[in-house]
C-alpha cells in the first residue's frame, strides 16, 4: 500500500505533474492563467491537452468528461472515449486542445428558469484551469463551468468565479491604501464541515421515503435517542471507521484536504472537515466529498445520508463554511495582530465583513434556503433563521471603545487551568466559540453556519465574496480621496460600527427571547424558503450582483424561478410519498392489527362466558380512532394536492400554497401515523423504527 504522501493527488494533474510533463514555456503560459486569469493561447491548450491525456491513459483512464455543476445541485458529466479512428481499421488515442478548452452539452434538460426554451439545446462548458483535472472511475475529469448559447450562467462554478474576481479587485484596492504595494491577488478561502448519517443498507431498502426523498416522512421517537449525549465524539465503531478510512484514501487520491473525523451529536451521526482552501477548488471538492461519501458507503453496505433532517427528534445535518481571505503573499486579511484594536487593516476588513452581512442579510438566507434545511434551522440544533454575527466579549467590547471614542482596557491574557499536573497550561482564546451563532468569528476566519449538508457551497461563498467586495469598494473610493488617510480611516470604522452594530449578537442564538430581540432591532426573520425566495429580486440585490458582474437581472430572475421550482417538486414528491405509503403500508397495517385485536376478543368471549376484554377493547378503539384519523387526513393531503396540480398560478403562489396548505397537512398525517407506530404490533407495523435504522451500524 502506498504511503500517503504518495497517494496524495495521485489521481490529480496537479501542478507537480505539469512541471515534470509540459514545458517550461508551457508550463508558465499555464500558470500564468491560473495565477492572474491571462487568456490561454491554444498553442499552449493544445500542448497541455497532450500532456495530460498521456497521463490520464497512464493511470487506466479511457475517456475524459467536462464535469460541470449545473442547477441540479449536484455534478454533470457526458463521457467521450479517446479513441479516434485510424486508416488502417484500428483506433489512436487523441485528444486535442479544442476538447480540452470547449465542449458542447445539451442544455434543454438541465434547469435554466426561463433563460433557454426546451429546444433550445445547446449549451457549452469551458474548461476552468484555477481547478486541476482529475481521474474517476478511469475517467479523466475537467473541471468546467456551464453556459447557454447566449452566455449566461447556467452551473454554480461560473457566478462563484466571477464574485472572486470582484472580491479580489475590492480587497487589493484596501491593501494597497495600506503600503501592501507587492500583493497582485486576494483570495477567497475556504473549509467547509461535512455532516451527514450512515444507516445499514437493509433498513434503507426497506423504507420507500428514505429512498423516494432522502428523509424519514413518518417515525415514532425513539425510545433512546441523543438524551446522554454519549455519541457526540464517542468511540468510533468498526464499522464506520472502515468506512471513514476508504473514504479518506479515495479523498486523499483526489487531493481532497481531508483532516477530521468524528461522531457527531445524534445517533448515526457524523462528520468530515477539510482544510481550507481556494474557494473553487473547496466547492469543487465539497461536490466530489459528497458524490464519494455515497459511493464509498455502498461499499460497505451502507447507506450516506445527506439530507438536513433524515430524522425528526434529532439533530440534524449541516455544512459550516469557514470563510477567509488571504493574499497571494500568505497573510490573512481577517488574522487580528498582537494586538487586534491596534491593527486598522484587520479592524476595517472586519468592519466591512459586518457590513456586508448586515445589508445583505437577506440573500445570506436566501443562499442556504431549501426545502430541506427549513427543517433544520431553529430546531435547537442549528442558527435560527435570523442571520446574526458573533465576535465575542473582547472583539465587541474593542469595537464599543472605537465606536465610543474611549479607550479599551486590554486586559492580560489568562491561562486556562486544565486541573490536570501532567498535562500543560494552554493560553485561553480571547473568544469562546458560539454554536448557536449563524455567522461566527472563529479568530482569523467566519464560520457561516447555517448551510445544509446537502448543498453545494457554491451560492452561499458567491453572497459572501460580492457582498464584502461592495463594501470594499466603498470603503476603498472614501479612503483614496481623502486627505488623511489615518483620520478618515478612523471616521469610516466608527461609523460602520455605529450603523451596523444590531447585528452583532454574542448570546443564545436558541432563546427564543433572541427572536424577539432581533424583530426590536429590526433584523429579517424568514423562517421558511417561500418567504425568503422574493428578496432574491429586490432592486438592492439586483443592482450589486449587476453592478459587480456576477449575475445579470436575468440570471437571477431565472434562479429565483428555479429555486421556487425546486422546493414545489422536492413537496411535492414528498407529499406523494406519503400518500402512496400511508395507503399501500401503514392504513393496511393498522386495519389487519385492528382485525388481529377483533378476532381475539371474539374468541376469548366465545371461550369464556363474561370474561373481562377492557384491554384488547380500548387497544382497538385507539387504533380505530386513530386510523380513522389518519384516513381523514390523507385524503385531506390529496386534496391538497389535487388542488396544486391543477393550479394555474405563478411559482411564488404554489410555493407559498405548500408552505401553507401541503405542510401542515403533512404534519397532521404523520402525527397520526406515528402514534399508530406506538399502538400496532411490531410484527405487523411494514416500517423499520428510528430505533432500528439509528442504531443498525454496529
């Protein structure tokens, strides 16, 4: 077995393989265009393609592809094969620079929102070389964005690469006001957590919602659940520490940062974390993690679980998107120095983080907004719905004395006594950190916490990176015009911290006293995706993204259209699923338990004249009622959905029809037939418990 040294990025044309196999003139053009966006000669494209198709076939590959992440939320690939004919009969192996700089797909089936009509089939992916191809399953994998025939956007990789292009213009603007004359590049970075659950295969296979929506639609609370909080970073089983080995193997070959591993709160639970890394390349390797994380799992048996909320009752799943930036000289913009009141430059990048969130809090909410994650968030186990940063007591208290013209009494750091004489004193963080928080500051980095594990990071670092870059504009036309510079610097940052300051939050993000406190100060509560999905649209938002080039007015009009689509269709099948399980399993359960329940109290009276039946009689006269129930239930569910089928109304309406209509119907289903879960023999109940799937990996 090879070591991990060499197994890393082995299966990557990472830069070490293109020095060693192109030349030195090629390689630089190369590097040029990775480095500082330069147009790539196809000269050069051509040579490259060369080099890495020779590699590729060196390491089994027999076909490459334009792998792409179209509005599916999840990647694309068309495989073409190397061969090409030869006169005499046989096959050569080619592959050109045109391939490899351009290819065609058809765009019809893929969401556009409008931008494209059905037959309007053409589309086309252009290779982004800032990612390294890499080989999967004999495949040669080109990492590339996706646009129409019209050039608009039709992937997440595309308006991801232009807002960090617009962030690094915004940011080299500040440092260079700073005397930071030698740095020509500031990137975005960063390190997203990956939660998800491992539940054996055989109970997966037995469970039609699981498979049909990724989520338990019906399911009695356990008898035990996560109450002793004795999984959450417990020993890791046999079982899945097979699993998180293959798993890191296939990573480490992708030269994916895999780093930590660990059981996460609920049972089944657990999680992944990378280190950080360039904002493309993390959300092309979050994509990769997500696709090898269910691939692996099927190795072993299992089944990876992605969904925000598998389980009611239970934690659910996240992504926490540690979020910097750093220049191309190493130094981290958001790193505070020795003392982080003295160092302006950190003070006014933070200031400009805070308020980019607090003006755009409402398409930070959008950017994490699914059908999925609605379960998720506010559920004591996730941030609310309300966006809020946290700094902690020392960063807030510094910002207090810069806003108040006072001084801040910096007070010695401590350090923290661990109780232990073997082990050493380690110097106590000035911040704590805060899960509860939706937006915290991790010390050099923000940690946006209100991602669902399911969904790329893609949108959420694209809100992120043009939102600051608007502010960093802003910040940087007020400083180059004044003349002083140290005193309208001061001004700049007591200002933005006097405005913005409501949204700085320190406490429990779980109290519900918070959400009254946050409708005081005037921050945006939308607690489900119908009711965020309209700020997409604002004028406000529009006019950034526009004036920024990420998105065009139509770009967005055509996500918004798509995101409205997507959350109907996931109800949707999730309403169908429920209707066809309640009918074909849980109704039919229910009335042979009933029938069961009957027959024995006939044969007891029959055999014993008088003989007292109260239990088997009020059984089945719980499991009547509550079959009953749950009959009149379902068919109010299908009428609901009767009723949307038929609707003639534009996207925002059906949304908000099964925001208001279909969910709580759901609801009402489900609460009926999880209490016949309680009642029905478990012989005769068709579903595997929460009890059964949360603890079948053993």
């Amino acid at each position: 077995m090879a070591s991990i040294p060499e197994m890393f990025g082995s299966m990557v044309f990472n830069d070490t393989v293109m020095q060693s196999r192109l030349p030195k003139d090629t390689y630089q053009a190369l590097q040029r265009t990775m480095q500082n966006g330069r147009h790539l000669d196809p000269a050069v494209a051509a040579v490259v393609a060369g080099a890495m198709k020779d590699w590729a076939i060196e390491q089994g590959a027999t076909h490459y592809t334009h792998w792409f992440q179209p509005m599916t939320g999840i990647a694309a690939e068309k495989h073409d094969s190397f061969i090409s004919p030869a006169p005499d009969g046989k096959v050569i192996m080619e592959f050109s620079g045109k391939e490899l700089i351009k290819g065609e797909a058809d765009a019809s089936s893929f969401p556009s929102g409008g931008l494209r009509a059905t037959f309007e089939a053409r589309g086309y992916t252009a290779w982004d070389p800032t990612s390294y191809a890499f080989i999967k399953d004999n495949t040669l994998c080109i990492p590339t964005a996706f646009c129409s025939y019209g050039g608009e956007a039709l992937d997440k990789k595309t308006p991801l690469l232009r807002s960090m292009e617009a962030i690094s213009k915004q940011a080299l603007r500040v440092v260079k006001l700073f005397g930071h004359e030698d740095v020509t590049m500031v990137r975005s970075t960063v390190g997203p957590e990956q939660e998800y659950f491992l539940i054996d295969k055989a109970m997966y296979d037995r469970r039609k919602d699981l498979i049909n929506t990724g989520r338990t639609l019906f399911g009695a609370k356990p008898s035990k659940g996560q109450e002793l909080d004795d999984h959450y970073y417990g020993t890791i089983k046999t079982r899945v520490a097979a699993y998180m080995r293959d798993l890191d193997e296939e990573l480490w070959k992708l030269g994916v940062l895999a780093k930590t591993e660990h059981n996460e709160a609920a049972p089944a639970q657990h999680e992944m974390a990378p280190i950080f890394t360039t904002t493309n390349i993390a959300a092309d390797h979050n994509q990769l993690t997500m696709e090898l994380m269910k691939k692996v799992a099927e190795r072993h048996d299992l089944v990876c679980l992605l969904h925000e909320k598998p389980f009611a009752g239970v934690n659910g799943s996240g992504k926490h998107n540690n979020w910097s930036l750093s220049t191309d000289t190493g130094a981290n913009l958001l790193e505070p120095g020795d003392t982080p009141h003295e160092n302006a430059q950190f003070l006014l990048f933070l200031c400009a983080v805070i308020k980019a969130v607090d003006d755009y809090q409402d398409m930070l909410r959008v950017s994490i907004a699914s059908a999925g994650n609605d379960h998720r968030l506010g559920a004591q186990e996730a941030p609310p719905a309300v966006v809020s940063i946290f700094l902690g007591d020392e960063l807030t208290a510094i910002l207090e004395s810069i806003e108040n013209d006072t001084a801040y009494d910096a007070k010695e750091k401590v350090q923290m006594k661990v109780g232990v004489h073997t082990l050493p004193r380690f110097p106590k963080d000035t911040t704590d950190r805060n899960r509860t928080s939706p937006f915290a500051f991790t010390g050099n980095k923000f940690e946006f916490r209100m991602l669902g594990s399911s969904q790329p990071v893609s949108e959420p670092n694209v809100v992120l990176n043009t939102a600051v870059a608007g502010v960093l504009d802003d910040f940087a036309t007020e400083l180059e015009g004044a003349e002083d510079f140290h005193a309208a610097l001061q001004t700049l940052i007591r200002r933005v911290i006097k405005e913005h300051k409501r949204i700085i939050f320190n406490g429990n993000g779980y109290d519900d006293a918070w959400l009254a406190e946050a409708e005081k100060r005037g921050l945006l509560n939308l607690p489900t995706t119908a009711d965020c999905l309209p700020c997409y649209i604002l004028p406000k938002n529009i006019a950034l993204f526009e004036k920024y080039g990420v998105y065009s007015e139509a770009e967005m009009r055509a996500r918004y259209d798509i995101y409205l689509t997507n959350y109907a269709k996931v109800l949707h099948i999730e309403a169908c699923t429920m209707l066809s399980m309640t009918r074909k399993d849980i109704v039919p359960a229910a009335i042979r338990y009933g029938r069961e329940l009957a027959d024995a109290i006939v044969s007891k009276k029959a055999a014993i004249r008088g003989i007292n039946c109260k239990v088997e009689e009020r059984l089945l006269s719980n499991i009547q009622a509550h079959t009953a129930a749950l009959v009149e239930a379902l068919d109010k569910l299908d009428a609901h959905v009767q009723t949307v089928d038929t609707m003639n109304a534009d996207g925002q309406t059906r949304a908000n029809f099964y925001r208001d209509a279909i969910i709580p119907a759901m609801e009402t289903l489900r609460a009926e037939a999880d209490a016949l879960e309680m009642l029905v023999a478990k012989d005769l109940w068709p579903l595997p418990s929460y009890g059964d799937i949360l603890f079948s990996v053993r």
